[in-house]
C-alpha cells in the first residue's frame, strides 16, 4: 500500500505542477524506495537474522 499511496500523492502534486506524468513517475519511485525499507514490517535500522 506504500507504493499506491505514494503514487497517488505524487499524481495530485503533479496535477498542481502541471505534468501529471511525471509526478506519477516520481510517487511510484518513492513509493519503491518505501516498500523497500518500510513494507511488510521491516525497518531499516535493525539487525537482520544471519548475523545472530
């Protein structure tokens, strides 16, 4: 839900901008970088598994 939130987010901005486009382009790479560090969970600064 990250990615779509972000997408949409960046489309509304984008419409205020003028180029609806790009801010779909720029939600949607936030919106990979996000789930990427924050989805299912995750956060960024803890330790991972393996190196227990």
């Amino acid at each position: 839900m990250i990615i779509v939130g972000c997408l949409l987010v960046g489309i509304g901005v984008g419409m205020i901008a003028g180029d609806a486009g790009a801010g779909a382009l720029i939600g949607l790479g936030i919106g990979f970088l996000g789930e990427a560090l924050f989805g299912r969970g995750r956060t960024p600064w803890s330790r991972s598994r393996s190196a227990e």
